[in-house]
C-alpha cells in the first residue's frame, strides 16, 4: 500500500508514514504503522474495526472524523511514542548487560505499576509480562498492552486469564473465579525481575512432584533455580523476589513497598558501579599512555636501525635516489611496491625523498570530492560543473589504470565508505527532490544496483563525516536543512556485524560542523571541517579518544562523571585543505592560503610537540584546494580532482572556473 494511502485512511495531519509495511505487524487490537512528524518516528495503530462492531456511538468512545461528508469511515488511531525493543527481546540479543541497565529497567517497571495500583480506583494490568515491557533507545523501560488491565470494584471476578503468560501468573489467576487485585501484579513482577537479572524465561517447575509420592511445591520453591542464580549485584533483590512470590496474596508486599527497596538496591548498586567504572576508566588511560610511550621507543629504534642500514649498505644520496630506489616503476602492477617507513613518517623526518606518479584522470572534472579505496579500486563522487556528472560514482582501477562509471546511486553529496567490504554511500541529497535523506545504500555488485542492506541512520544528513573503526561506522554532523542553523552537532554509530540499526550516542561535537574529514589516529578520532562563524570560513581540527565514541557503557555513565575529552588543534593554517586518511603525525594537502586567497601546493604535518602545522620540503606538483585524498596503503597516498579558485555554487559552472586538469589524479609513494 502506498504511504499516501495509508496517510489518508488515518487521517494524521502533517504526517508521513515511515515505511510502507507495517512497522509492528497486526495484532489482537490493531495494525501498527511508523510514522513521522517534526522528524521524529512515531508509533501510530490503527484499531480493527471488529472491535468497534455492534456498538452505539457511546461505547465507542472515540471521534470518527468525517471523509466527504460521510460520518464513521475512518477507524480511530492511537500515535504513541515508537520504542526501540520489548523487554524478552532485549535480554536474548544482548549478553551480559550490565547491572546498573538492569535494574533502571525494573525499577521503571515498578514505577509504572506503582501509578495504576495508586489510581482511584486502582488498576490491575493482569497481563503483565516481558513481552509487554518495551524499551527506549536508551533502555529506559514503558509497560504497555493495557487491553486486559482491570478496575477493581466489588464485581472484579471473571474466568481465570489461561491464554496469559501462565509462566508468571500467581497461582489465584488460575483458579475458576480470579479475584483480580494487586497483588497480582506484584507476584508477577517478580517474575521479570528473574526474567531481566538471569536473562532467561523463569519457567517454574510442575505444582506437584511425585518421588516418594506426591508434593505440592510452594511458587517459591517452583522456581528455586531461577532465585538460585541471582548472584552479584542482583542477589540484594532475592529476599524481596521471594516475598513477591508468596503463595498468600495478602502477605506480598506492596508495590509502593517494592519501588522503594529496588531504588536503595538500584542507589547502591549505581554507587559501586560507578566507582568501578571510575576506576577502570584511570586504568584504560594509564595503559593508553604507557602504550603511546612503547610506540615512540619503538618508532625511535627503527629509525636508528634505518640509520645504520644506510651507512652499513652505502646507500645513494637522496639527490641519486632513482625510481627504483623508492620502489617505483613505469609498470601499473607495481605502483604500490612497499615503501617503509610509513609515508607520513618519512616525510616529517625529511630524510627520504618521495615521487608523485600521473595516473589516469577523471571522466569528468571533480571538486569537493569524497573517495574511498579498497582492494586496489578507487571509488570517488563530488561537486563537478558538469550537471549531469553532479550524482555519478566513478570507480579507478589502479592495476589497468584505467576509470570506470558505476550506476547513478540517486545521491549526492552522500559520502562513500566500505562498510563489512561493501561500498555504501552514506546521507546526502536525494536526486529526484533535492531533500536531505538518512537512507544507507549500498553497491551490490552481482546485480550491478545500489541497494538498502544496511539499516536508515535516525537522522537526515548531508556533508557528514564518516570514518570506519573496526566493527563501527561512525556519522558526525553534517546538514539537515539549507538554513545554517540547521547544521548538527550529534554522533551516530552503527555495529555493521550485527546491523541492529543506528545508536545515537551522548558524545556531542564541540561545535555543529558540516563539510567534515574524519579519520582514525593514534586511537583518536580526529575531524577537520568548515563552520560559519561572523561569515568568515574556519578549518578547525578536533581529537578525541575513539573510545569516548564506540563505548556505549562510557556514553550512559560516565558522561556525566567525565567530560567529553575533545581536545582542539591549532587551526589550519589553510582552508579547503585534504587530511590525509590514517594519517600519523596528522598531514594536510593543498589548500587556500588564508591572507593571499591563493591555492597552494604545501604539505603540511602537525607537530605534536610545538602544537603547530609544520610545511615539508615535498609538495603538490598542482595547487589545488578541495581535492579528495585516500590512502591506498601505509606507503602511498592518492589525490584527486580539486580546483584553483574557490567560487560559490552559484559561479561553479562560469568559465572562470579552473578545475584542476580535468580531474588529474596522482598517487604519492
């Protein structure tokens, strides 16, 4: 059915349903849909209509809009907030979920139940159970499913709830009259409090067992292995578990009673955490810094080792250094013959002299690009005055030296990555109506078409940056509107392995950036962008350790222990500047002086020690400024496109403007 359809038969103004399908399928009450209004998702069901059969317009209770004129069409919808998971669900995909999650969850549950058993009259859910406990994205927990909960008045007696979870029903619900009271509730929650802390169902063992004749187990002793199992910072819960599971209804405690001895449990186990985690944390930097320390030694002892291979072997002078010497020939197979030490390494030494080669360049002329290499193919796509050539992806083969076009994706300014050895193109603009997207595609090469394979990110982003670390793709900034004050500060991250979907996390940005480069470096995320300050461009570079961003313990407790560990560069001396992938020190390509608005050839590497961009002797054989630049190895880089004049968009496809040869691509060893 299409969006426009579903729109209409709900009648939800200024709301547009998320996907087609139903996001929660068709249950005993109604047909739920995503939908989404003010850019967030919501949950919207539509009730069935057999429900509201063979009933006046008083019992129904609800408003029937009119559609042309005709009265009682529509059915009623109920919008309510869209939840991540359900609790059964959430403890099966997860192992070893900590503590301190583990009982915000229970004792959000008790909060709920606390507030109907407090109405006047009390309400009983009767239905409770792990799969009508539901989970935000920040594991904050929601009761939900209130189709069977109950009022109590004197009349509260009905046929006992056999098709309910009979596994955690207290033993009153079955019999043939139920008395249905709170107590009920309370047993039951002590069945998801096994349920959460042990990560299993609490199936209870058989009411009668016969060795040596017959027995009738108490509800406590159905489910001793489950109490038994409560161990660590959940075995403070078993003596209130095991009062909630008494078989006398009147001698649970009350749920009041329950929320308050779960939050002493929940303070103390916090408390321990936390200091836990404090020290942990000293740990992880200690190590950090001793490692940082290793590697200096170990980066000082190959140097001395180069050193003395030079005397030792008589080596040519860097003026004698021949192509052959710095492992380059005119063959393409061998344009990435190793060179060590690594190439940023050699080039701030200043002791080894590097060669550019002229590679095939680009169909079309290219600025403002993104490239991502794998597997000895470049993938790139950008900004060209060439309309046509504005949503195209362009794939350079390095061993025929040759480039080729893949289909159009449907984006642009959508940033390509490898994520899980697929091609993807990350947010950016659609191409049939020029808004911002979250879609993810991806390159499926067998049918030769841009796919979604990877979940929606949860947010719309054009210009984001994008880098890979390990099993994490990770999103920052970038635009969701043409209004600048629309340009965003948050991080989103992405497990591709296990491709639940997007996580938000609470690491923010110092500052809203847009036209970001990431990259990974010496354990930190470093990101390099252009942001509108009195109208005046910036290149500003920030670091942060990529632990405060792929650690979701860090982001939900420690956040507010330790502040975000961004650090600031000094800026970049140049603006439209390259920052080189993998990058150790950290090296800028090119760029626009800042006092002489002039495209400039420099390479520049930025000493730590001095905290300052330093100009190497090596250079660009061309100024250029916004041109793209990967690493295709730890021995040689690959620079792309840019163009010799920074114009607006509005004058990119004047004469004046001078891209640079037609796209020149050039590979640095």
């Amino acid at each position: 059915m299409a969006d426009a359809d579903i729109v209409q038969r709900l009648v939800l103004k200024e709301v547009t349903v998320a996907k087609c399908k139903e996001h929660g399928g068709e249950g005993a009450y109604g047909r739920v849909y995503a939908v989404s209004y003010c850019e967030t998702i919501w949950a919207a069901k539509e009730i069935h209509s057999i429900l509201f059969e063979h009933r006046s317009e008083t019992e129904k209770g609800v408003y029937y809009p009119e559609v042309d004129g005709t009265k009682g069409v529509q059915l009623p919808v109920m919008v309510m907030e869209m939840m991540a998971d359900s609790l059964s669900s959430f403890v099966e995909k997860y192992q070893n979920i900590p503590a301190h999650i583990k009982f915000s969850i229970i004792h959000d549950v008790s909060l709920g139940l606390c507030y109907l058993h407090n109405h006047n009259p009390p309400i009983v859910h009767c239905n409770l159970h792990p799969n009508n406990v539901l989970l935000t994205e920040h594991h904050r927990a929601k009761i939900s499913d209130l189709g069977m909960a109950k009022v109590i008045n004197t009349d509260s007696r009905k046929a006992g709830t056999k098709d309910s979870r009979v596994d955690f029903m207290p033993p009153e619900s079955l019999n043939e009259l139920s008395n249905y009271s709170t107590p009920m509730d309370v047993f039951i929650f002590a069945g998801i409090v096994l349920h959460t802390f042990n990560q299993q169902w609490p199936t209870p063992l058989d009411k009668m067992q016969t060795d040596n004749g017959s027995v009738t187990l108490s509800e406590v002793e159905r489910r001793q292995q489950y109490l038994d199992k409560l161990s660590g910072e959940g075995e403070v819960l078993r003596p209130l578990v095991e009062e909630c599971l008494d078989d006398d209804p009147a001698k649970r405690p009350t749920i009041a009673t329950v929320c308050r001895r779960i939050q002493s449990s929940k303070d103390t186990c916090s408390t321990q955490s936390t200091m836990n985690m404090i020290t942990l944390h000293q740990k992880v930097e200690q190590l950090s810094s001793e490692m940082k320390q290793q590697q200096n030694k170990i980066l000082q002892l190959q140097t001395t080792i180069k050193e003395m291979e030079k005397h030792t072997k008589s080596m040519p002078t860097q003026s004698q250094a021949s192509k052959q010497d710095i492992g380059i020939t005119e063959s393409p197979e061998s344009k990435l013959t190793p060179v060590a030490p690594p190439l940023t390494t050699a080039l701030a030494s200043g002791r080894y002299q590097m060669k550019w080669t002229r590679l095939a360049d680009l169909p079309v002329p290219m600025y403002d690009a993104y490239v991502v290499v794998q597997d000895k193919k470049v993938y790139v796509t950008g900004i060209s005055p060439n309309d046509e050539a504005l949503h195209q992806v362009y794939v350079y083969n390095i061993n025929t030296d040759h480039w080729d076009q893949l289909p159009v994706s449907g984006h642009y300014f959508g940033i390509p990555q490898i994520i899980g050895g697929r091609l993807a193109i990350i947010g950016g603009r659609l191409s049939a109506t020029k808004e911002r997207t979250n879609k993810v595609l991806t390159y499926d090469v067998a049918s030769q078409t841009w796919i979604s394979y990877y979940p929606d990110m949860l947010s719309v982003r054009s210009k984001p940056g994008v880098v890979t670390h390990g099993e994490h793709v990770i999103v920052a900034g970038g635009t969701r509107g043409d209004d600048i004050a629309l340009v965003q500060d948050d991080i989103e991250i992405l497990n591709w392995p296990e491709n639940t979907g997007w996580r938000r996390v609470s690491t923010t940005l110092p500052v809203p950036m847009y036209d970001i480069s990431c990259t990974i470096s010496d354990s930190h995320l470093v990101i390099m962008s252009y942001y509108s300050i009195d109208l005046k461009n910036y290149t500003v570079v920030y670091t942060i350790p990529v632990s405060e961003i792929v650690s979701p313990t860090r982001n939900r407790l420690l956040s507010w222990i330790v502040p975000n560990k961004w650090s600031q560069l000094t800026t970049a001396n140049r603006w439209a500047v390259a920052l080189v992938p993998n990058s150790s020190p950290l090296m800028v390509l090119g760029g626009t002086d800042r006092t002489s608005t002039v495209q400039t050839t420099d390479i520049s590497i930025f000493d730590n020690t001095s905290k300052s961009w330093k100009k190497i002797e090596s250079s660009l054989t061309s100024a250029r400024s916004t041109a793209a630049v990967a690493a295709v190895n730890n021995n040689a880089i690959i620079v792309i496109g840019g163009c010799t004049s920074r114009v607006s968009t509005a004058s990119a496809k004047s004469s004046s403007m001078t891209i640079v040869e037609l796209g020149q691509a050039e590979l640095l060893q």
